[in-house]
C-alpha cells in the first residue's frame, strides 16, 4: 500500500480556515514598537535634509531612523539579500519608494501619522525612469559578484550560416511587462532581542536564508539569529530574499531596546520587495520548409534597477529543442528601479512567451500544426549540456494533453472558429522548468506512542510542503499520515531549502526520506539487537517496514511497532537525520516539461479575451501529493492568466512613480476570470528515478510557463491578429 | 454625547472607548488581538478583512478595512475565529478545508466570511466570491466549497443580540461620529459643524480616510436616516432612497428597473454593494461612476434636499465638472426618481472593465430606446461613463438617431458619430483610442444584440 501520491487534506487546513494560523503580522509580541517607512518621492539624487527633529517630538514617536543614523556593521550577500545597496546606507535615492526613514512610534496610528508628515529635501538627479528611456544604452552585462550570474552570450553551431542558408526565416520582437507578485500578505516583521539573540517574525519563503543574510548584515554569528516563519501568505518570488527594511527593522529594535513591527502597506509592496523585470526580446528563426528549425537566435534585453540583474529569458531556449544552430545573448537596460528577483515563473516564463510565440508564427508561416513543428524539433538529449535528460515524457505531454483538450477539432486557418459573436481560438505551447536543488537538512523523531515527527525548517507559503513532506516520511516508515506531525517554518530546526525554484518536494522531500530512512534504520538496529524482540538476530538488510511496523522480509508476521521497541529500548525518542546534498555531477540533465493548451473567446467588438478552456500536462517525475499539486497546478495557471492578460507595473514617465501600486489598479485575475471548471491538470509520470531519491520535480512553476504564450496563440487563432507585448489588453485587439 | 461605543464581537458584548471613531473596524480587531482577520490592502480591493457584521441591514459581509469603528455602533461584529463551536467547525469552513481552497490561506478567514454571510443573505453562486482576491488557489476550490450548501441552523449561535442595531453617536475628543435619527437631524447637524462630512456606505470616505488620515473628523452618518431608505412607487416613477444600498436595491427592485438591476450585478462586489448607497456613488461625481450612466439613460431625476427646503435636478444637470455637481453646501441627496416610462423601450447597459468582475468601468455606457411600430426612433437616450469629465449623454447622437428607421445602417452610422463624440484620456484601463472605439462598437453590439428583439 503506497501512501503516497493520494489526495490527503492539508495538515494546516483546519487552522487556516479558523483564522487561527499566526501569519507574522499576527504574533503578539509584548511592548512591540511600530514602525513605517517612508519613500523617497523622487528618483534620483541625494537626501539634503530630512524633518527628523520635527517628527521625533510628535506624540508617541520613538524615533526616525534615516541614513543619518545607520551603519551596517557586515557585509551583502547575494544569495540572500535581494538588493545590494541597502537603503540607508547613505544619503542617495535611486528610485521612488526607496526607503529613506523608518518612523518608529509606541502604536500604529502614531507611527502613521508621524510617518505621513515626514519631508525630505532633495538634491535631484537626472533619472532613467522607464525601460524605453534606458534602450539607448543597453549594454552587454558582466558576471559579477551580484546577480549576474552567468555568461551573457551562448552559441552553438554556426547561427549565421544556417540562417542564412534557411529556406524559410522568421523574426520578430516580443515584450513582457514589468510584473509584481502580489502575493495577498504584503512583507511583515517583527523584531526582538533577548541580550545579543536576535528573534525575527519574518514573511519569507526562505527561512535559513533570513538566517544567514541578517548574520552577514549585522556580524553576527547565525546561531545567535532565530528565525520563526509559521506561515506565509503567498510569496511567489517577492519573499525569497531578505529586503532592506527587514535588516533596518531588526537594528532599529536593538537601538530602541524593544520589539518593533513593520508591516509593509500594499503600495510600498511594488519597491519594497522583488518583482520581475520588463524584457523585450528579439527571436530569428530559420527553417526547412519541412518544419526543421536550423538556425535560432534569441536576444533578452531585460530591464534592471538599482542593481544589475539578468532575468534570464535564454535559459530555455538552449534546451527545450534540438536546434542545431543557436545564438542567445543577455543584454541589460539600467533604470531607476529597486532591484528586480524572481517571480513565478522566473526567466523562463518572459523567455517562453517569446520563443513559443515565435514557433506558433512559423508554424503558421509553414502552414504545420504547432505540435508537429515541435515534435520535429523534440530534443532527445539536452543539447546544451550534451547529456542525456534524467526524464522527458513531453511528447506524451503533447499527446496527452491534445486528446484531453480536443486539439483536434482545430481549423488552422485564423478566424475560422466561432462561437455567436465571440471568435474562438486554440492555441498551445510547450514549458519546462530546470529542476534545482538545495542542501539541505531534516529530522524525523519517532516517539515511543508510535507516532512521528518531521522537523525542517521550510518555510510553508502555500503550496502544501507541510504535508506533503509529513507525508513522505510516512511513506517511509509505513505509519499512517495520522500519525506523523510536522514542524517547520523556524530556523533552530534543521536547515530547509528555500521554498522557491519549485525545490522543496524535491531537495528538502530528499533529505526527509533520508531523515526517515535513518530513523528506521537506528529502530532496527535496536530491535536486531534486542533479545526481547522478534526481530533478534536477523540481518539488518533482512529488516523492512510494513503497515507501521518493521518486519523480517521473509516472514512479514514476525516483527513489532516502532513504539515497542522504544518502549522496551526504554527509550522515548529516537531521531533520524538526512541530509541531502545535490549532486553536481549528474551524469543527467533533469527537467520537468509540459503542453499547455487554451481555448480563448474573443468580443471582436470589445477586444475582451476569455479563456474558455485550459489545460495543462506536466511530466514532473512523481506527484507526492495529488491534491495539493492538482490544487497547485491550477492555481499558478491562473495566476498566469493574470500575466497573460491583465497585469503590469506602470510608472509615470516623467517623476518615475509608481501608478498602479494598489490591488484597485493593478489587476489579478478575479473568480470572474476563471474559465468555469474547464480547467483540466493531467500529471505524466515520466518514470525519472534519478532526479533525486524520491523521483519528484517541482511543480509550482512549470505549471505557469506556457500559459501566456499559450493564451496569445490562441488569441491569434481566435482573430488573426498577433500579439508580441504582454499582457494581452482589449485596446490591443481592437 | 457617548464617550464609548457598544459591540458584541463573537457574541460578547464590548465597550469601547477612548479608540478614535474613525479607526476602522479592521485595525480594532487586530490591535485587540482578533488577529485571524487579515489586511491584504486597505482599500477594499481584496476582501481578506472581510467580517460579517449584523446591524440594521441585517447580516452582511462588509470589508472591515474601511468601515469606520463609529459605523458600527451596536453590531453584532462576527470573525472567522467566533465560527468554531465547541471545536467544531462551521460548515463553511468544513466546505473549504475539504475542498482545498485554503494554500497560503491568508486570504481564507476573507472567504470564510463570505461564504457565511452568505447563508444568511440567501446569496448562492460566484457572486459570493467576487471580493475577495485569492492569489494561490486560482478560485477553483474556493467556488466548489461555495456550492456545497449550508444555511443557518435554527438555534443560530452567531447572531443572538435582541437589541436592535440602533446606530448611536461616538464621540473622542475633537473626532465626532455622529448617527442622526432623521432627516432634519442630519441636516442640522452639517450645518452646525460646517466641516462636517456626510457618510453612508463609507466605501469612498472609509478609502479616502486610510489614504489621507483622520485628524479631528467629524462625520454624519446617513444610514440609519429612515427617510433616505425609502423605495416608493408612485405615479410619476419609482423613488429610490438616497441612502439605499446597492444590495438592498438589488433585493427591492425586483425587475422594475432592468438596467439598473444589471449594472448592479456588475458594480463592485458584494462586500462594496452591501455598504455603498445610491447617492454617495452620485455625490462622488465620478466620471466613471457606474450609476451615473445607467440612470441617465433612464432619464433620472434628484431630489436634494437642505434645511432651506428641497428642489429637483435632472441628473443630466446634476453633474457640472470632474468631480463637481450642483450641490451645496449642507445640501444632501435625499433620493433619484426613474421614471416610469410612457411605452416599453429597447433598452441594455454595458460595462466593460479589465478583468470580469470587481473592477471600475474602463467605459460603461446605457442606452435606451423608444421605437415607434414600424422601428422608427422616436425617443433615444445614450449615456456613458469614463469617457469624459462627467458622465454624459450623447445628445447630438441621440438627435440623430430620432427619426430614423432602427436599422443596421443607422447604428453603424450612430456608432461612427459616437467615435468622434467624446475626447476621452488614456490611462491604465484603455488608451483614448481604445475608449473612442468602445464608444461606438458597443452601440453596434446593442444593436446586434437586440434587433431580434425588434424583430420580434
Ligand atoms: C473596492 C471598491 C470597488 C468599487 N467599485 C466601483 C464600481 O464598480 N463602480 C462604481 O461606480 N464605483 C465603485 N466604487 C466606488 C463606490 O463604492 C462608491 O462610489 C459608492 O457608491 C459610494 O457610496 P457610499 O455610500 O459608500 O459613499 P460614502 O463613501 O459614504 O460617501 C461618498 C461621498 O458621497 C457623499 N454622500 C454620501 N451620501 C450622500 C447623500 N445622501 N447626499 C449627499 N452626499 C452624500 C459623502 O459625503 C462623500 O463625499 C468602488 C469602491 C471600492 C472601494
Ligand atoms: S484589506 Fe483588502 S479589502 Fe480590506
Ligand atoms: S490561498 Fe493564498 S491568497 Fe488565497
């Protein structure tokens, strides 16, 4: 009996829907402090003068922290602070909203109010406020300390030549937009010391990386930094990384001698936290009339802010087909903008809107069906890395996921299909996602009552990992899901990966089997060992777990419970430790890889596009939990819907604010905007054993990366009419 | 007047003092450590705040975040915490713990909320969720729990005050929230405190209040005015209370004014239209309010009323500038006339927003015909909103139009004049361009839409 892969509820279900899951801004902390930002209101320049004086004698006001008096006694760290210059670190303003001070206040209100009558004086500087005013001076960027990461330029073959040679070429240029995540908690934290130990109540989806990002900013030894996150309400990318008024915030309480609460508003969400950055790329494609794409190249220019950042849209184009010769390069613009990070989906998904935008043209151009041009490009191997794939069942995705959806029933021909007054349109696209990996640590603890628990320090922002990982260590140890607990979301527990890169099922999931696996293994040496047991004496490999209990493998009626053999141990607990660690060197290239497919409606008279109809296969090697994942595929096809169709960050040209830094103006899809329950999700087990110990991939953002592209093409097909620039608005259409 | 302010909050009764009037009901529940009901905005665009309340409209869901604490005076105030009975938990919650619609679940105590107002409003469907924004679920879930029926049991435990909600006034210091009884007292009180601001639903003030601050306010609250909440018919056309919410028109109009019954349905959503009234979306006078058009359209009158005495405005007077009308100082809506029209006329409203619900207008437009037996115009109003200063009838339009045969030449030549009529912005919602086609395709759409109708 496998206990996996069912649908099992939700361990924190009951305690969400009772209000009773303590999000950060929810614990109470005694004499907690209040604090609010302030943003700069200008673009570029210096801070001459801030009314901190003034706003100190308000009422209730404990004090304005500014440049004035900060000092950061360590250092940034790429990989867990998300923008390099901190704020406050002097008197220069780089964008809008830049954090210039934090007014602290014995209640909320009056921190408020004093927040609200703080000025500043500006030396102004000339600023680049928009993508388009930057595109003169793009440029070619550097690997440095940063977040450039990678070489900016890759090739294969000869591009040149082949397009050249190609019978049949096509370019174009696509945009996306700048987006926000927006998830429904905005960042909160809350701040306390006890002597030299830090406690931070922190939204994050990464909570050792909380950890080790505030021990480098403060000098400080990490075990002295506790780090507790329950629950976070949604992150999607914005709350992968420390942001500067959490590090502010935690000084400011150590300086005050008393906890102190910041909440972001939803406005201050847009600069307070990662968003992903606008991209315009430029595809070429050359072919065989036969459909034989020879010769590509696709150019990124992505749009950076304070700090240099690659949103690396290329990645997949130089795996996803067998496209002999390729060229892509990574350029950047630099504006006045807090720094980019990730956003569900990163890199990817800007990147597929283009190149699976760019296959749905030439295929029409070829007069071929989309899924033909790509099942002739099918890459067998990853000819990037020239290795083989670990799993690859994107053909059966193809397959699969047209006969669900109908894709027969297409007409090719543009405008064809029609519904009343709506035109209606099918359209798909291909996704992957890298699947990354983390060290990372957990324990399973078996107790004496029979039961377990599972303890890493994974940061629960929605996508089920609680359960999920409970119940991978039940699967282990053959107990039933009941009976297995989990602790997670704080930093005394074993180190967890971050719960971003769609990695927790798959790197924390590995070290909680092997968590289990060595749990199991010490109760057996016991009972092996143990006179009293049934199991004295047998070889330990001779030892297996069924229905809960160990058993001898020839003779499954001779064994006993975990619990009595503690018990007779005299032992109340007895805890297991796994540790995974990636392996770099992988004989294997492991991705996940899906088709999606959409059925639009579009009112020719409005230009309003509808998706009617969706669905998604993934091959993400093996689904732990149907429900959550199910659950979760859904759900980030339809926050993609809100990429595809209605999103964007919007600054006024001129004073580079920000216009839309509300949930009024800037949209996410509603109920309304669902297509009613046609959503279809089919999971296609790509048999992949060895990705990792369980043979899981991560789901959370494959399952947003075709739709855009997917919509678009669809909406082609419904009108006629090609969109290249996100997000796919009425005034578009008509 | 009262220092302190009455409550029961999960069925016990509180007294509060000493916590200004206009904090709002949200903050109140947080800071008094109610903390299962969250903030996901502040502005009423996302519905995590969303509680049910018991007052004199009885049991609603609202959005706490902008219901001023003062609002609220002798509700019966319920959280998603005060559901769980004895441990058990309330159907509603059951529905979604089992159907998945809780990941992050910071949006979840919103949705519980709604669900279970919804029991008692009778409200079933997708409506019920319109406000409240999930970013993790994509909604799938959340609208399977909302059809697993349930209704308020019997020996309903939640709602058990036999006080009537009787709205009193609350006073801290220099910020007053004042909750006449009448009319007259209202209208005396404004023009005794000449800073004075009225207040009915609050979904624009209670914004406005998050946004600016609340210093030393003094509000007059409108909604418990009996006279503003009358719906009467008489011979001239049915009189609409100023103070009528949405939701409530939606429950009493039943079918008398279509168009209006349809914008309705598409203005807001329920947490919005169960506090937002009829004349406060007049008085905001904005460009895109959705009403304004609507009932333009229908040919509109206001009845505004002062100590001085009372007058009577066509709506198409009413407004005079962006954000202006014809209103003075101390001056109240008390209620719109729709007329009763003389012959059925050919008749649809159109909103057309960014996404499918809970949004602004980009452009709404109304339009109303009266065509004589062989389709010839002989009357013609066509109203719109977002597409200039005010919302605005398209006179010259509608001068063309009569006379002529209802034919597909004539809308496609009425939809080319209606192009060029306005001189519209652009901005996050539609380009100018794009609103200037609006303007006239959805005069072509009202055609095709209903020339089978003439037809007929
Ligand atoms: C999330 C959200 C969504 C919205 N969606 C829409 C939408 O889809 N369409 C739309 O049109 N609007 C929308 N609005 C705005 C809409 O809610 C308001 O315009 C509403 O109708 C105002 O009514 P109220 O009773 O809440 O007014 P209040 O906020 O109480 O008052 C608004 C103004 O009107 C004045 N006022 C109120 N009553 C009277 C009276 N009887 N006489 C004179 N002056 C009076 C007040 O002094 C104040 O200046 C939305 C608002 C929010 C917060
Ligand atoms: S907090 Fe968003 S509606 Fe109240
Ligand atoms: S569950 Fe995360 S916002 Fe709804």
């Amino acid at each position: 009996m496998t206990r996996m892969g069912r649908g099992i509820d939700r361990i924190e279900a009951r305690i969400k829907v009772t209000g009773e899951a303590l999000y950060t801004a929810d614990v109470p902390v005694e004499n907690v402090a209040y604090g609010v930002l302030v943003g700069s209101t200008v673009a570029s320049g210096r801070i001459r003068r801030i009314n901190t004086r003034e706003v100190e004698r308000m009422p209730g006001v404990l004090r304005v922290f500014t440049h004035m008096n900060t000092r950061y006694p360590g250092e940034v760290t790429p990989e867990t602070v998300g923008e390099l210059r901190l704020s406050f670190s002097d008197d220069r303003v780089h964008y809008v909203g830049q954090v210039i001070a934090l007014v602290a206040a014995d209640s909320l209100e009056r921190a408020e109010e004093a927040a609200s009558l703080v000025r500043a004086e500006y030396e102004e500087a000339a600023a680049v406020t928009t993508f388009e005013m930057g595109l003169p001076s793009v440029f070619t960027p550097t690997v440095d300390e940063g977040y450039v990461e990678a070489e900016p330029d890759t090739s294969r073959g000869n591009f040149e030549a082949a397009y050249a040679d190609a019978p049949v070429r096509f370019e174009a240029r696509y945009g996306t937009q700048k987006y926000h995540q927006t998830p429904i908690e905005t960042y909160a934290t809350t701040a306390l010391w006890e002597d030299n130990r830090l406690i931070l109540f922190e939204s994050t989806q990464y909570v050792v990386g909380a950890q080790t990002g505030m021990a480098s900013v403060l000098n400080m030894n990490p075990d002295n930094i506790h780090v507790v996150s329950n629950f976070t309400g949604g992150g999607f990318g914005a709350k992968g990384h420390l942001w500067p008024h959490t590090i502010r915030t935690a000084m400011a309480a150590r300086e005050l001698g008393r906890p102190l609460k910041v909440q972001l508003t939803r406005p201050q969400m847009q600069t307070g936290s990662a968003y992903q950055a606008r991209t315009q790329q430029t595809i070429q494609l050359g072919a065989t009339e036969a459909g034989d794409i020879r010769a590509v190249s696709h150019t990124n220019i992505s749009q950076s802010g304070l700090d240099d950042r690659v949103e690396p849209a290329t990645d997949l184009t130089r795996v996803l087909y067998d496209f002999p010769n390729l060229i892509t390069r990574e350029r950047l613009v630099r504006t006045n903008h807090n720094t980019g990070g990730a956003m569900r989906p990163p890199g990817d998904g800007p990147g597929l809107f283009a190149l699976e935008s760019a296959l749905d043209e030439l295929a029409h151009q070829l007069n071929m069906d989309p899924i033909e041009l790509r099942r002739r490009n099918h890459a067998d191997r990853d000819p990037d890395q020239d290795k083989p794939f670990s799993g690859k069942a994107l053909l059966e995705c193809y397959e699969r996921g047209a006969e669900r959806f109908g894709w027969a029933q297409r007409d090719p021909v543009p405008r064809s299909m029609r519904d009343g007054h709506e035109l209606v349109g099918y359209g798909m696209a291909s996704a992957s996602r890298l699947q990354q990996a983390m060290e990372c640590q957990a324990a399973v603890t078996l107790h004496a009552d029979g039961s377990a628990v599972v303890a890493t320090g994974v940061a629960e922002i929605g996508g089920g990992s609680y359960t999920t990982l409970a119940q991978v260590a039940a699967e282990d140890l053959t107990l039933p899901y009941n009976r297995v607990a989990f602790r997670g979301g704080d930093s005394t527990l074993p180190a967890a990966s971050g719960s971003f890169g769609s990695m927790v099922s798959a790197s924390t999931g590995s070290a909680v089997k092997l968590a289990a696996m060595d749990a199991r293994a010490q109760a057996a040496r016991l009972a092996v060992a143990d006179s009293g047991s049934p199991l004295f004496g047998v070889a330990i490999e001779d030892v297996v777990a069924q229905d809960g209990r160990l058993v001898r493998r020839d003779n499954p009626n001779r064994g006993e419970s975990y619990a009595s053999i503690l018990t007779r141990a005299g032992r109340e607990t007895l805890r297991g430790h796994g540790r995974f660690v990636p392996n770099e060197e992988s004989p294997f290239s492991s991705y996940a890889f899906g088709a999606q497919f959409a059925e639009v409606r579009v009112d020719e008279l409005l230009g309003i596009v509808r998706v009617s109809r969706f669905v998604g296969a993934f091959a993400a090697g093996r689904i732990l939990n149907e429900k959550t994942a199910t659950s979760q595929a859904k759900g980030g096809i339809i926050y993609a819907i809100g990429t595809a169709l209605m999103e964007g960050v919007h600054h006024d040209h001129t004073s580079g604010r920000l216009i839309n830094a509300n949930l009024f103006d800037y949209h996410v899809p509603v109920n309304a905007d669902i297509p009613s329950s046609k959503l279809d999700v089919i999971f296609i087990d790509d048999g992949d054993t060895a990705v990792n110990l369980l043979g899981a991939k991560g789901i959370g953002e494959i399952v947003s990366i075709g739709v855009p592209a997917a919509i678009a093409n669809a909406v082609f097909h419904a009108t006629g009419k090609r969109v290249r620039e996100l997000p796919l608005t009425p005034d578009k259409l008509l | 007047m009262a220092q302190s302010l009455r409550v029961w909050i999960n069925g016990s009764e509180e007294r509060i003092s000493g916590v200004a009037p206009t904090t709002m009901l949200l903050d109140y529940l947080r800071a008094s450590g109610r903390v299962g009901t969250k903030e996901g905005c502040a502005e009423g665009d996302c519905g995590a705040c969303t509680v049910a309340v018991r007052g004199e409209r009885g049991v609603q869901a609202v959005n706490s975040c902008i219901v001023p604490l003062g609002a609220v005076s002798n509700y019966e105030i319920v959280t998603a915490e005060g559901l769980v009975r004895n441990g058990v938990l309330h159907p509603v919650q059951e529905a979604l713990a089992r159907a998945g619609g809780s990941q992050c679940g910071y949006c979840t105590p919103g949705f519980v909320m709604s669900l279970f107002a919804a029991q008692y409003s009778g409200e079933r469907g997708d409506g019920v969720l319109e406000g409240n924004l999930c970013r993790c679920t994509g909604y799938l879930p959340i609208r399977e729990a909302a059809r697993s029926p349930s209704a308020p049991a019997a020996d309903d435990p939640y709602f058990t005050s036999t006080q009537p909600a009787e709205a009193a006034d609350y006073s801290v210091g220099d910020e007053h929230f004042f909750s006449p009884r009448s009319l007259k007292g209202a209208l005396e009180l404004l023009s005794l405190h000449p800073g004075a601001k009225p207040i009915a639903g609050g979904t624009d003030v209670g914004v406005e209040l998050n946004k600016v601050g609340r210093r030393n306010a003094v509000l007059v609250s409108l909604a418990g005015v009996p006279e503003l909440r009358r719906l009467t018919e008489t011979a001239a056309g049915l009189e609409l209370g100023g103070a009528l919410t949405l939701s409530e028109l939606e429950a009493r109009l039943g079918g008398r004014v279509p168009l209006l019954e349809t914008m309705l349905r598409s203005f807001a959503a329920r947490q919005i239209r169960n506090r937002a009234t009829l004349a406060g979306n007049l008085a905001t006078a904005s460009p895109v309010g959705d009403l304004a058009p609507v009932l333009l359209a229908c040919g509109a009158r206001v009845k505004l009323v002062s100590l001085g005495g009372e007058r009577t405005v066509a709506l198409s007077d009413f407004f005079t500038g962006y954000r202006t009308t014809v209103q003075r100082p101390g001056e109240l809506i008390a209620s719109v006339t729709v007329p009763k029209p003389d012959a059925p006329r050919l008749e649809a409203v159109y909103k057309v927003g960014k996404r499918g619900a809970d949004d602004i207008s980009t452009v709404a437009a109304a339009f109303s015909l009266e065509l004589k037996a062989d389709k010839i115009v002989t009357s013609a109003r066509l109203a719109y909103g977002g597409v200039a200063a005010t919302p605005v009838r398209a006179l010259e339009v509608e001068q063309f139009l009569i006379g002529r045969p209802w034919t597909e030449r004539t809308a496609a030549e009425a939809a080319g004049r209606l192009r060029g009529l306005f001189t519209p912005l652009s901005d996050l919602r539609g380009s100018a361009e794009y609103r200037r086609a609006l303007v006239g395709n959805l005069f072509e759409k009202f055609f095709y839409e209903h020339s089978a109708e003439v037809a007929a």
